[in-house]
C-alpha cells in the first residue's frame, strides 16, 4: 500500500545523499514482516528499500528485542554479498535503526514451494552459497568482532524457539536447553540466522539471501538446520509435493556439507541432526509457530517426531529424513 515515509526515514535518505534535500520520494510500505518495518521507495535515482527494526515484534506472544540489530543485519548482507557475489542486496547507507538496500523484485521462494515447485536444483544452490558464506567467515576474528550480538541471538533465536518450547514441554526441558547451549558457545563463523524460505529470493543467477536480523558469530549447524527443518514442515503444508521436498533436503544438505571446509563435516552433521529436532517442535509450541499448521493432527505428528528425536538423538541426517519420510505415509 502506499505510504507517506515517517520523517525520520526521510531525513536518514537526505543525510545519506540517496534523496536529494528537495525531494519527497513515493513509498510502498511493504507487508509480511513481524520485526520491521520495510518500505520500497520510489528516488529521482532509482528504487530503493529500506528497512526499520521495531522493538517488539508482530506476534501474539510478547517478543522484544534490541533495535541495534538492523545494525549487524547492514553488516551481513555487505559481507555475504562480498563472499558470494549476487548473494545478498547491495547495501547503501546505515543510520541507528534504519538502513537502505537495493530492492530486488524477484520471486519469493516460500510461494514458489506453496505452489509445489520444489526444484533441487536451487536447493542445491542454497546450500552451496550458505556454505561459501559460512567457509569464507570460519576462523576470521576480525569477523567475529564485528559481530557482538550473543545477546541479541539469545533473545530472537534461542529463548523463542528453544527455551520458550521447553517451557512448554518439561519432559523435553534438559534436551532443549543442552542444544541451545551448546549453540550459544559453538563459535565458528558468521551466521545468518533465519535462513528461511520465505527470506530467499529465487533469481536468475542463484538464491538472494534477506532478512538477516540475527546475524551472529557463531554455530553454522544453527543456519543448515533452520532451513532443512522449513523443508520438514513444507511436507505438512502441500503433502503433494512432499517428496519433492524431501529431494531438496537432501539436495541442499549434500551441497552444503560438500562445502563445509572449516570443520570436520561428522561433527557439523550431528550438531545440525540433534537441533534440527528442537527447531521443527519450535515452529508448533514455540514463540513463532508457522501460520500454514493449522490442524491439531498435523501439529501432533510435528510433536511425536521431534520428541522422539530430541530424547533419542541420531547423528545422521539421512537418518532423519528417512524417518520424516516413513512418518508422512
């Protein structure tokens, strides 16, 4: 819908010399966010987004987190554009709170898995970008200090997800809680945090990696695990099309544990394998369920396999979607 820009976003536009000091530009503020405002604007130079994080998030349970955050979400996509090219926006300017990027209209991949078109071509494309990101940041304390925000990973990721679940499930409590700390210490590289379908783009020459509010230096098992899981769930929402997404986990999967240079790929594996469990029960009973399981025997099932997997873990992947698989028919 269109939109008159708050004054400050305006003002951040005319200080970053990307509006001219005369100029009142159109918008379109953007939907489908819950912890930002996003807005497409329309410059005398071309078009442009830019984005604002809010303090509390657009869900039903009360979620707040620090605003600093658009901050080190400017500084990921800059680095992930540089590691892989084509990877993320190119990035503008940044200012507390707000910061402006290149606006790319290209398909949203979440819609295209909606409509059933599960390709394991790109899946196999996330997974070797994630994982060129992820090899070209391993080891760099230089990266690392640019990227303060266990607090801030803490508060989005692991309390909502993790530890909100095991609230919920005290039977499960000790399993979750050891795999979010054990996260919380695992420091190996630049993570993105919320690598999601519906916040990868599907272009001509690869995915485009958005949204990386949570970016952190820490457990790259976190980003495999956060996506393989959202192909898990996808076989809920369009059960057609469910071996399809089961040829894109393992698609995605191979590629990137192909590409994980910086660690032996067993250990990687089995981290990503034993949190994998944890996240799929968080997206029915944590603080950020998906909106497309809407039925209690579909959310049931969701709860009978990661219970069975958080307290008897498997260090194999396969293994997983092998059972995943076995459970759907």
């Amino acid at each position: 819908m269109s939109a008159s820009l708050p004054e400050p976003v305006l003002s951040f536009l005319r200080e970053a010399r990307l509006a001219a000091p005369d100029e009142s530009p159109s918008a379109v503020a953007l939907t489908g966010g819950v912890s930002s405002d996003i807005w497409r604007v329309d410059l005398a130079g071309g078009t442009l987004c830019v984005k604002g994080a809010l303090p509390r998030l657009r869900v039903s349970q009360v979620w707040e987190a620090p605003v600093e955050r658009n901050r080190y979400e400017y500084e990921w996509l800059r680095i992930a554009g540089a590691a892989a090219p084509g990877a993320a926006p190119r990035v503008f300017a940044e200012r507390a709170g707000l910061f402006a990027m290149e606006y790319l209209d290209f398909p949203v991949w979440k819609e295209r898995l909606r409509q059933g078109d599960a390709q394991p071509g790109f899946a196999a494309q996330v997974g070797a970008t994630l994982a060129a990101i992820h090899s070209s940041t391993a080891g760099r304390t230089e990266v690392a200090a640019r990227f303060p925000t266990d607090a801030i990973f803490h508060a989005i990721r692991l309390e909502p997800y993790l530890l909100a679940t095991a609230n919920k499930h005290p039977a499960l409590r000790t399993h979750l809680e050891g795999i979010s700390h054990r996260t919380e210490k695992t420091k190996l590289c630049l993570v993105h945090g919320d690598v999601s379908p519906k916040n990868i783009l599907v272009s001509p020459r690869g995915p485009v990696f958005l949204d990386a509010e949570c970016a952190w230096y820490g457990d790259p098992a976190f980003d495999l695990a956060f996506c393989l899981n959202h192909l898990f769930l996808k076989c809920l929402w369009v059960p057609s099309a469910a071996l399809r997404f089961l040829q894109c986990f393992d698609a995605l999967k191979n590629t990137y544990l192909g590409g994980a240079t910086w660690e032996a790929p067993g250990g990687l594996e089995e981290r990503t394998a034993s949190l994998l469990p944890g996240l799929f029960l968080a997206r029915v009973d944590g603080k950020s369920p998906v909106e497309y399981l809407t039925q209690e025997s579909d959310k049931n099932k969701v709860r009978e396999f990661a219970t069975r997997f958080l307290l008897h873990p498997v260090p194999s992947l396969a293994k997983l979607k092998e059972e995943w698989q076995r459970s759907l028919t």
